[in-house]
C-alpha cells in the first residue's frame, strides 16, 4: 500500500468520504487511481474500466447517502473504486482469489452492493425493481443510481429497462458512462450515437426560467409532467437541430459532461439528485484514464494481468508448453475454413479479441460482423444469414449464451437452420468466479431437439469438430471448449477430417470400472489411473465421449453390460448434464450399474484458480484417484 495516501487510508467508509471539503476531492481521486494501478499491477484483475470511472465513483459517493442510497453498478468492471471506498481498501490484494473479494459487485459481499454485476445490460431494470420497491415501501428520500456503461448500452435489456422506466412513476436517475469502448472497440449505431450527441446550453437555461415562471403561475403540475416534457423535448430539438434519444423515451437528458472532472460532477449529481421523474446524466470518460499506457491501448489494458508501472510492460505468463490456447485454434482454423469455403462468415457480441475472431476479421473483414453486447441478437442475426445459406460461425462465451437461450431454441433449432454455436470460456474460468462460470451449457442445451453437441479434448479435437460442423447435413452445430490451453496436435500437418457425429473413443482398456469423460479432463482421467497404486487398485477403462448429444450408444451398451461400476467426468454441472445424459440411457435401456458423477456440485462456485476450483469441485487427478480407490467392486 502506498504510504502517501494519507486521504484514501483515512476513507473506510463513504460516510469518511463526505466528511472531506470539496477541495479535497481532486487529490482522493488521484490517490485512488494510483492505489488501482499500484494493486493490479501485482494483483491481475480488470484495470481500464475502473481507471475511467474514479472521478464518478468519488462523486456518487460523495453526493449520495450510501449505502441507504443505492447504486447499482453495470459492467462490474467499472467498480474497483467502488469497493475500495466501502470498506474494502485492505482486503484488495485478495481481489479474485479464493476467499478473498470478488471482482464485481455482489451484495452477498458489501451492503454497499446494490445489486450483482457480471453481466451487461441489467442496471437499469435492477434500478428501476429498487426505486419501484421503495415507493411501495414508503421509504423517504432514497435515491437510487443506475451507472450503465463500458459497452453495456447496447444490449437489448437496457433499452426495455428505459421503456419501462419512462412509463413508470419513478425518480431514477441514470448514468451514461460513454468510454466508447466496451472491450473491444463499441460498434453500432448506437455508439456512434453517444460520441456525437450535443446539448444546447441555451435550451436548457430557456427551459429551467420558463419552467420557474410556469410553476409560480400554477401553469404545470407533476400531474401534466409527461406533457410538458414531451413539449420540452421537442423545444430542444428545435434549438438544437438534433432529436435526442432518450428524451424520446420521456426521460430528462443531461450532458453530455466531462466524467473526469469530480467536481464538475458533484454539482450536477447534486444539482439534479432530488429532481422528479426519471432522468439520464450523460458523462464522457476515457477507458484507462491516468495511465498513459492504457489510455493508448484500451483493449490490451483491459485486463492485461501483471505490469510494471514504470515501463508499462506487461508480465509474460510463465509457458509450461508451446501449446496453443482454444481460442487461437479456433481463430485459426476458422480462417483456413473460410479460405475454402466462401459461405463461412463469423459472428461476436463484443469479443473479437477474446475469441480470436479479430484472425478471420483480418482476414475477412467483409465477413465478420461484431454486434457488440448482444447476444440474442448474434444467434438471431446468424439465424437469418443461415436461412439464405450463408454458414455462420458464431461465437459466444458460454456463461453469455445463457443470454440467447430462447433464439437457440426458437431462431435456430425449431427451424433446423445449419449454423455452428461456439461457446468459449466453457466450465470454470477462475478469477471471474461464478457470474463467468461456463457451468450450465451442457445442461440446458441437451434438451433441445435436433442439436449436435460436441466437446473437445484437444487441439485436433477442435480443428476436426469445426470441419465437421462446416458440412452440409451438420445442423445446429454446438462445439464447447475451455478458456487456457490445449494439449497440441502430435502431426501438425495431418489434415483435417469429419467426425461422425456421436461416436466416441476407447482410451484404456479395465475390467473393473468404466470412466466416461468429455473433454480436456480426460487427460485428469488418464493422470488418475497413472496414480493408482499398483497393488490393490481396480483396473479401470476410459472412454472419451467426444459427444454429449448424440450420445455413443455402442460405447454405452458395452459399458452397460460390462461394467458395474462407472464414473462420469464432465467440467460442468452434474443436474442435467453430461453424467445426467449417462444415467438417463442406463436406465432407460435396463442396465443398472452404480454411477459416480464428478463434476460441478448443486451451488455457484466461487472464485479462484482453475486447479484451486478444480480441487474443490472433485475434478482434479487426486480426487478422481481417490473415488476409483473408494469403489465398491
């Protein structure tokens, strides 16, 4: 901890905060950006979003009574500064470590916490429940915040939480946090929007006198407001020769503004805070703000792991392997895909980067479409490009697909569309912890009629799924695979071939017990029966099941007859997935063996390493040891 911080270490709560003059303002924000880079740079975690929204942390703090008065952060990447504000400065080494503080807001961790945030888009609508709850409760003088941002607007929940705000009686106010980025750069209309919109200084001078004047003369009521304000509305639009956005849903627009200026920014929270009806504060901010290296490359900065502050170098990771990660065969593959086949296109809700979709983008920059924070939109959008016989690669991370579930469903699969469903990021991802976790796709995809659901182990596992869900008759093609790397090809030039669809492999042949694995954790398996002792211990088959959906039956039926003792491994939940889909045929087909399913117990599992959570959820070569040895033969 940096010593000369002498405001910030004097600040454990906000109510420390607002006890400063506003004179002080400038030099907490400028110790609480420093304390950011300072703690990231050994503690990995998403720097540029909260370096942008230092100035607006302090003043929402300042100007509002938390925690009575709520604010609900969007995009809980923007709200390092928020934790360490509300008692949370000396537990920030622990940030996304098991047993230390989660990376996005939760109110399960701070009542400073309004609502949870590790998913785009809900601030508003969580608002508006929170602000509707406390006029039903006839809760006095609470103010309730909205900060949306970093990419956030442009997914469709914002904008029906906007609806229903500007019909609702309610007296919200939004925060616009306009960075023009999200990770990647913003895309869109949208964006281009909120770069370019003005406010005329005349209009709203005019607009405040004449509303003086109104109310002294009984002219206007809080009855008649929606009137009024639609007349106001289109005033401006007169005097500013430009309509603007949110006005148009009858919500009181403001900005934009200088989000880096605190005490520009107190007076307008304090100027507008007690104002009726709903209203949007728009603030200009830039992502990575107060550190030069990441104010020049947003994207890289925005999670960039550990640094050196002086040189702004990044630290390398430390390669065990020259193997490549997932989502660089993806990328790959999928450019040598469209080399051949002029129908490939590629679709991302904001990930480019991420995904490794920014290869193809290089490649094929006319047939690549990013769509932003959208993701209900993408498999809709590669839904339609499907049905004029365009193939789509569309690639989502796993714990964001939950988001387009009913397009899968509807858009997709009712129409038995032929479009390949790339979820990345799939089972536990770490440090993100459990709004990240890639747990439940397994789960909720293996109902849906018609689907094929492959899981790779390895790199040539993918390259040859992709070729496969590339063919004609492949249908809606899902392919999960983790975040991190894989184990790599032995012939790097072996070409790739089609895989039929629900045929898995014998890896080991046992006589004992059967295990039945999807995908990298088979080399988990393949490590646990190295560690059996070589006395005493049951000999043990192991299949690789390549397929969820549809299911090997001939590996299935030889395992029914043979086995009485079966273990499933999957990097996902148990209800419902893979070891669920193993018990169901078992059944159903009159074999009754005991089965032992490892994976993702019946809760949200914290933050940590990959091993860390492995170890705890059973799914590491130890445990899986440790459960052979246990059973009952």
């Amino acid at each position: 901890m940096n010593n000369q911080n002498e405001l910030l270490n004097a600040i454990d709560t906000p109510q420390d905060l607002r006890a400063l003059k506003p004179e002080d303002l400038r030099e907490v924000c400028s110790e609480l950006r420093q304390f950011i880079i300072d703690e990231l740079s050994r503690t990995p975690g998403h720097l540029g979003a909260s370096l942008g929204t230092v100035e607006l942390t302090v003043a929402l703090h300042y100007v509002f009574n938390t925690p009575y008065d709520r604010i609900v952060w969007d995009v809980g990447h923007q709200a390092y500064g928020h934790k360490i504000l509300t008692g949370r400065r000396d537990m920030f080494g622990g940030l996304r470590k098991m047993g230390g503080i989660s990376g996005f807001p939760n109110p399960a961790e701070s009542e400073y916490d309004a609502f949870i945030a590790g998913h785009a888009s809900n601030s508003i609508s969580a608002a508006l429940g929170i602000a509707t709850a406390s006029e039903l409760k006839h809760e006095k003088n609470r103010h309730v915040v909205a900060v949306i941002g970093d990419g956030a607007m442009t997914g469709g929940l914002a904008y029906e939480g906007l609806n229903n705000a500007s019909v609702n009686p309610n007296n919200l106010l939004i925060i616009l946090n306009d960075n023009d980025m999200a990770i990647d750069h913003n895309v869109g209309g949208i964006s281009r929007y909120l770069v370019d919109i003005t406010t005329s200084q005349t209009y709203n001078k005019v607009r405040y006198e004449m509303y003086r004047m109104m109310r002294r003369v009984n002219l206007i009521s809080e009855d008649r407001r929606e009137n009024i304000l639609r007349f106001n509305n289109s005033l401006k639009a007169l005097i500013s020769k430009q309509h603007n956005l949110f006005e148009g849903f009858s919500i009181r627009y403001f900005g934009p503004t200088d989000g880096h200026d605190v005490l520009n920014l107190v007076q307008k929270l304090n100027d507008i805070k007690d104002m009726k009806g709903p209203k949007l504060l728009h603030i200009k901010t830039q992502k990575g703000h107060g550190y030069s290296p990441a104010e020049k490359s947003a994207t890289e900065w925005h999670a960039p792991g550990r640094f050196d502050i002086e040189t702004g170098q990044r630290v390398a990771e430390t390669r065990q392997t020259t193997s490549l990660c997932f989502n660089d065969v993806f990328g790959d593959t999928l450019v040598e895909l469209a080399e051949k086949d002029e129908r490939i296109t590629g679709i991302t809700p904001a990930m480019p980067t991420g995904c490794s979709m920014y290869k193809m983008m290089k490649r094929f920059p006319e047939r690549v479409f990013d769509v932003g924070i959208a993701e209900g939109h993408a498999v809709t959008f590669s839904a339609g490009l499907a049905m004029e016989g365009v193939l789509p690669f569309c690639n989502i991370y796993s714990t964001f697909m939950q988001r387009a579930y009913d397009e899968v469903i509807h858009d997709a699969a009712l129409q038995k569309l032929h479009l390949v469903l790339c979820l990345d990021r799939a089972g536990l991802v770490g440090e993100d912890g459990p709004t990240h976790h890639g747990v439940f796709d397994l789960a909720y995809m293996r109902p849906i009629p018609g689907l094929t659901i492959a899981v790779p182990s390895n790199e040539e596992d993918l390259r040859n799924m992709m070729f496969t869900a590339s063919r004609d008759d492949a249908g809606v093609f899902v392919i999960r695979y983790p975040r991190g790397r894989c184990e790599p090809m032995e012939d790097k030039t072996a070409p790739m071939r089609v895989l039929p669809a629900g045929k898995g492999r014998k890896l080991r042949e046992g006589r004992d017990v059967a295990v039945l694995s999807v995908g990298p954790l088979r080399y988990e398996v393949a490590k646990a029966i190295d560690m059996l002792p070589a006395e005493d211990a049951p000999s043990v088959a192991h299949y690789d099941m390549l397929f969820v959906k549809p299911l090997d039956e001939e590996i299935l039926h030889e395992v029914g007859r043979r086995f009485k003792r079966i273990i499933t491994v999957e990097d996902g939940v148990r209800t419902g997935g893979f070891g669920s889909a193993i018990c169901e045929f078992m059944t159903e087909q009159g074999y009754s063996p005991r089965i032992e399913r490892i994976g993702v117990p019946d809760r949200f599992i914290e933050h940590g390493s990959v091993g860390e959570l492995h170890a705890l959820c059973g799914m590491n070569a130890e445990k899986i040891t440790e459960i052979i040895m246990n059973c009952e033969l």
